[in-house]
C-alpha cells in the first residue's frame, strides 16, 4: 500500500512538474510573439496599383498597409503602403520610402538582393536584415497611431575600416490620381480620388529633397561610420482624413520614440495573445492550435479601421483583400464582436455601435455602409439577420459593463421590434426575409445566404410601404429571434427591468412553433416553410440547425439532426458543417457561394448546436477536422479565406475574411 502511494505521488509530481513546464514554455512563446512570426506570408512586391496577389500588414486600425518585399532591387525598403484611403484599395507605389547606398564617388557598397538575410513579420511589427562583409543594415516598421507608420534604418558598419556613405531614401508613386510636393521639409502626397493626404518626414536629419509630380527624392548629409559604429534614420509616413489634424499628429510624432513605441506594441499584442492562448478549449492545447487562433486575431488586426467619413466607430472590414469589402456589414459587425470579445473588448464594443449609428427610428440597421457615399452609397434596400443581441450579451457575460448595456439596449428593442412591424406578412409571430424596395435580390441578401437553393422559387410580397417580405417562413430567421428573445431578457435581468418576463413568454410560445412548424418528422430536418406552414421547402442546407445553436430543438429533435450532420454523405465533409447537404443534386462548391462551400460561421454554428445538446465528442471531432480540413488553417503563410471547398478543403473566393478568423476563435475558445 505504501509503494502504491509512493508511485501515486511521484506520478502527481511528474504530471505537475510537466503542466509548469508547458505553462513556463507557453508564456516564453508569448513572450517572444513566436506564434505570429511569420505566420501570414506578407512578402509581396506589386507589379501594379491593383496587384492583389499578396498580404498586407497593417495596425492600429490604419486606412493604410505594408508588405515585405519578394523582389530586391537596387534599395531597401518596405512594399507600399497599399491605401484603403482610395475605395477599395491600391497601391501608391512599389516602395516608397526606399533606402539607396552610395559608397565613395558614387561607388555600390551593398548588392541589396544578395545581402538580404531575413525578413521576418509579427503581430507588432515588420522587420528585415541585409548584411554584407562591410555593412549590416536592419530597417523595422511599425504603427505609431491609426494615422501614422514609423521606419526605422540602422546601417551599422561590420568591417574592419571606416567607411563613407552617401545615403538617400525615394518614392515613385504608381498612377493613382496623387501628387508630391513639398512643403516645410515635409513630402506632401494629395489625392484626386480621396480627402485623405499624405505626409512624409524625415526625422532629425537634415535632408536636401526634390519632387516631382509622382516621384521624390531625399538625400541625407555624407556619413562616415568608425568600425563598429551605427546611424539610425527614422521616417514617418502618415496617411489622415481631415476630420482629423495634422498639426496635432505631427507633434505626436516629435514627441514619440519609436523604440518606445516598439515596445508599447509588443506588450499589447502579448496581452491580446495570452488571452486567447490561455482561453483555448482542453482538447485545442497543442502548439498548432497557438499558431491558428494567432493568425485569426492578426486577421481582424489587418481589417480593423478608425473612424473616417461617415463612419463614426471603429470597426472592421470582411476583407482588406477584396475589392467589394472595403465597408461595413451588419451581420458580419456582430460575429466579428464576439470574436474580438475574447482578446479586445473595446474595439468590440465600436464594432457594433459604428452599425447602429445607421439604425433608423423604426429600429431598421442598414445592411452595409461605408466612408464615403460620394463613391459607395450604403445599403438600406435590407439588413441582415438579427444576431446584434447575442453579440451585446457575450460582451456583457466578459465584462459586465452595464453602461454599455444600458447603451445598446434600447436599439436592440427596437430592432428587435422591427422584424414583427415590418417582416411578418401574415402577422402570425413568425417573420420572412424581405427588403425595403421590393426587390427579390435583396430580400435573399438579407437572408445573408444569397444564392441558397431554398430562394430558388421564392416570390415578393407587400406588407406595407417600404416593408416586403418572400413568400417563405425562415426556420434560421425565427430561431435566431427565439434566441434574440432571452438574450435580451438576460440583458434586461442585467438592467433590472420588467422587460424579461415578457420577452422569455414570447420566447417559450416561438419555441413550440419553431419545433412544430419548421422540423420534418419523417427527415429528422429543419426546413423553410411556405407562408400557411403547410409545405416544406426541402434541400438540407446549415439553416437546419440553427435550432440547435438557439436551443430551440427538443433533444429528439436533436439526435436525428446530429445524426444527419455526421453522416460524411451529407455533412461531415473534408472540412464539415457546409451550406448544403453534398448529396444533393444542386450541390456545387466552386459555383455555388451558399450552394456548397464551407462557410466558418456556419460551420460553428453547427459545432456550437451540438454542444448545447451534449455532443461534445462530436464537436470536438468536427472542430479538428474543419481545422485540419480547410487549406491553409494550420501552418504558416497561407491567408484565412472567406469560404472552403467542403471535400477538398481549397480556399475559396476572399483572403483574409474576418467572420472566419472571428469564428475560429470562438471554435477553439472556452
């Protein structure tokens, strides 16, 4: 009995000693930023303004961003910036602030292409290192503001003798409608096409700079470096609306120290990444896993956008990365909420109040907006699925800030409110898709599943004036209400008013609908129904478990859709939990958008309705295999992508998708 004991105790030691090691380990990789070096492939060098066939970096919610370059020339520098200040992006230049080195009369010192040593990205910074038998140059890049990026040079003499240098940094702008000039020793960059303006400075050197319509050139004093001895030359490049004022971002800039700065994020991005490192779920411990959620916040970094415009919060884009997503979407605002939630609260909290500042006084929040209407007009024709409550509720669950609550409340109601008023052709309790002009098409946008099979019939109809609806009762609209109903009542408990009751009443008498009306006994599914509630519209698409996610499916209920989820003919795919059942005839992945792909919201949508039934082997092996599964999740390099091919798991359609990598993080998370 004592050996046993003495065995019992050992073991206990051993398992301790090993969880503090790995604790040790772990807060060691966090320290040193290890899971975001490299872990997007920034290194693009553009061919032209529209170049997409790289990743940019950007921080600090900047309009604006960087790459590594994948092609040395004759200098050194950082590609870009690519501007988002011009609807739907492009870049200004290949490079434009490049480092050239000139040794004596006018002689090449370095061969930039052959010095280059590393290139390396992080969350917080860029950095590269050239290196030769006579120089070491490192250039680094970071976000002093929304508004403003700091390179830093350091050309350090390696050799044995000292060496004369002349050195100059220069800029070619590609033909995007700007223009340099210059003002006050500051290169000035004035766009046609945007309000926003450029500002090039070189700090505490004395440079002799000339420009050009769309080209400058600084050269900075002859230099001569001792053996050993370095010279460290700082530019700025702010890019600011003039909303905002230069004169008080200039004098930031002077008072800021860049190694300060530096360090300021690092320590910000080590917070944002322990919180979510240490949040992952027992089963996602594993290195791997470290690496993925990574690259999932450095995703809605690169997205996240200050106020500009008509845009009065921070938020984030769908994707910096595809021409048509350089604005703001409701439904995707609410889902990239909840995955900021986990790491920065408050940019979550911006993310959705920057939607309801376009929430009109019947409670209707447009579907899309954007900085400048004179370019893109936002979209009142529809709105999106009403999932701003649950979005309000996580946040409060995290930090209990009843302020916000007491906030956002009201417009929740409204909204809320809104759908019964305006969506409820038969004035039954159970609510359509629809639009405000009339128009089919966007009643199926604001469905958010545009093309999917169950609108293949659908017709419009009139409700009122700016009201329609189609001629179909939506199982995933009515469960997403259901759900609505006691987040709401929760925030209601929160605010301690009478609210609640009323609210959990509604939602008991929608949950009986929702199992009697939307669910097929004989297919163990959940369909859209015709308006009378009599007829299914069948083809197994994600909508059938949304019931599962809002928790209004009886357990048998339950069982038959899990069942059908799991089964590797219909659901359980390469990469699991797509829009539609791949058994079905219309099914078509790399034609089809909604008809096919895997899209990662609804793909946790799916994981999350198992767990709330207490298929928790189930989700946890479906959540390894979309991760596994999509092409390009685990890894370094490869961007997270708007959908996936559900059998051979190929990226699809736009990189960089930011309810994806909000998704992800809610996968893994706790």
């Amino acid at each position: 009995m004592i050996k046993k004991k003495y065995i019992i105790v050992i073991l206990l030691i051993a398992i301790l000693g090993s969880c503090v090691k790995n604790a040790k380990q772990t807060e060691q990789e966090i320290d040193h930023l290890a899971f975001s070096e490299n872990v997007l492939n920034y290194k693009v060098t553009p061919k032209h303004k529209f170049d997409k066939t790289g990743l940019m970096f950007s921080d600090q919610g900047a309009w604006f961003a960087y790459s590594l370059p994948d092609s040395i020339g004759n200098n050194a520098g950082f590609s870009g910036p690519f501007l988002m200040t011009q609807q739907n992006g492009v870049w200004s230049s290949q490079s434009l602030a490049s480092l050239t080195l000139k040794g004596e009369n006018n002689s090449k010192i370095i061969d930039w292409k052959t010095s280059l040593q590393s290139q390396h990205s992080f969350s917080s910074h860029l950095e590269q290192i050239f290196q030769n038998e006579k120089l070491q140059v490192t250039q680094k890049l970071v976000y002093a503001s929304g508004h403003t990026a700091l390179q830093k040079t350091i050309i350090t003499n390696t050799s044995s003798k000292g060496i004369t240098l002349h050195p100059s940094v220069s800029g070619k702008l590609f033909d995007i409608d700007v223009t340099c000039t210059l003002e006050d020793k500051t290169i000035v960059l004035s766009s046609k096409k945007s309000t926003a303006k450029g500002y090039i400075k070189f700090l505490g050197e004395s440079t002799s700079i000339l420009t050009a319509e769309d080209f400058y050139n600084a050269h900075f004093e002859t230099l001569f470096l001792k053996p050993g001895e370095s010279k460290t030359y700082i530019i700025s490049q702010t890019f600011i609306f003039p909303e905002y004022s230069w004169e008080d971002e200039k004098n930031n800039i002077a008072s800021n120290n860049i190694d300060t700065i530096l360090k300021e994020r690092k320590l910000e991005k080590k917070k944002q990444l322990k919180a979510l490192i240490t949040n992952l779920k027992s089963p996602f411990k594993d290195s791997i896993y470290k690496q993925v959620i990574t690259k999932a916040q450095l995703t809605l970094q690169n997205n996240w956008r200050i106020p500009a415009g008509e845009i009065k919060h921070e938020g984030l884009f769908p994707s910096y990365h595809y021409k048509w997503f350089n604005g703001f979407w409701s439904w995707d605002s609410w889902k990239h909420a909840v995955g900021l939630s986990y790491y920065d609260i408050n940019l979550a909290k911006k993310q959705i109040k920057l939607m309801f500042e376009f929430q009109d006084v019947d409670g209707f929040v447009a579907d899309c907006v954007y900085r400048d209407t004179t370019i893109e007009a936002h979209n009142y024709r529809d709105t999106k699925p009403p999932l701003s409550a649950w979005a309000v509720a996580k946040i409060y669950e995290k930090d209990k800030d009843i302020e916000f609550v007491k906030y956002m409340y009201p417009k929740l109601k409204k909204y809320h409110q809104w759908w019964y008023n305006k969506r409820d052709h038969d004035t039954d309790g159970l609510c359509e898709y629809g639009s405000t002009d009339g128009s089919l098409i966007a009643a199926k946008w604001e469905s958010g599943m545009d093309n999917a099979i169950r609108f293949d019939d659908s017709k419009i109809l009139k409700n009122s004036e700016n009201a329609y609806s189609l001629n179909q009762e939506s199982v995933d609209l009515n469960a997403y209400l259901y759900a609505e109903k006691l987040f709401l009542a929760q925030l209601s408990e929160a605010l301690k008013n009478e609210d609640a009751v009323h609210y959990r009443t509604e939602a008991a008498a929608l949950k009986t609908k929702i199992q009697t009306q939307f669910y097929d006994e004989i297919d163990g599914w959940f369909y859209d129904t015709s308006l009378d509630g009599k007829t299914f519209i069948k083809g197994e698409g994600s909508e059938g478990w949304t019931a599962l996610w809002a928790n209004a499916a009886t357990q048998k209920q339950a069982e038959a859709v899990k069942t059908k989820m799991m089964n590797p003919a219909k659901f359980y795919t390469k990469v699991p939990f797509q829009t539609m059942s791949a058994d079905h005839p219309k099914f078509d992945p790399l034609k089809g958008y909604w008809r096919g792909p895997n899209w990662l919201d609804q793909a946790y949508f799916g994981v999350k309705g198992l767990r709330n039934y207490g298929f928790h082997t189930e989700a946890d092996k479906a959540t390894i295999q979309i991760i596994k599964g999509a092409e390009g999740l685990l890894g370094k390099g490869k961007a997270i992508r708007e959908n996936y091919h559900p059998l051979t798991g190929e990226g699809l359609h736009a990189q960089n998708f930011s309810w994806s990598a909000a998704h992800i993080i809610q996968l893994l998370s706790k």
